[in-house]
C-alpha cells in the first residue's frame, strides 16, 4: 500500500527553459542545455515523462502506473520516488 508521504503531493513541471527533449524509438532524449549534459530515459522513463504536466502530483503518476503495469505498488512507487528525485536533482523538473 501506498504511503501518503508530504512528497507524494509535489507536482513536477518540466524546466522546460533550459532543456531541448525529443522522443526517439521509445527512448527519451534530454538535453540541458545550460551544462550541455544529454540524458537518455528508458521507455518507463519517457511514460512517466509523458504525465508530468503540473498537475497530476507524484501520488497520481504513481496509480496510473499502477493500474497500466503489473507490479508491486511499493516498487512503482519506490522507482517513481527515485526517479523524480533524479531528475529534480539535475535540474530537469521542478515541482510546482
């Protein structure tokens, strides 16, 4: 089950004045700009991308993984936690 941690109600927003993004056979492509730094997201990566809009938070992300995949709710919500903590950490999100 689902912890309702403070975090899970942070809605990321992508910091889209300093990256270029294009999706390429499933991957994404991310270029931030300001270190010139590419990163590449797996396709789990770039269907998490996809729902980061500024308004669904981490909890809604989390369930819709949840009711499209099969797996442990812990671990969706263990991988979703680290992922948009990397990519918070690197500048590529921010929360609204």
């Amino acid at each position: 089950m689902l912890k309702n941690q403070p975090e899970h109600n942070h809605k990321p927003i992508i910091n889209k004045r300093q990256l270029a993004w294009r999706a390429i056979d499933g991957e994404l492509i991310i270029v931030h700009i300001p270190s010139n730094k590419v990163y590449r997201l797996n396709p789990m990566g770039l269907y998490i991308w996809d729902r980061i809009d500024g308004q669904k938070n981490l909890s809604d992300i989390i369930g819709l993984i949840g009711a499209e995949f099969d797996a442990s709710p812990e671990n969706i919500e263990k991988d979703v936690l680290e992922f948009t903590d990397n990519l918070l950490k690197h500048n590529i999100i921010k929360y609204a």
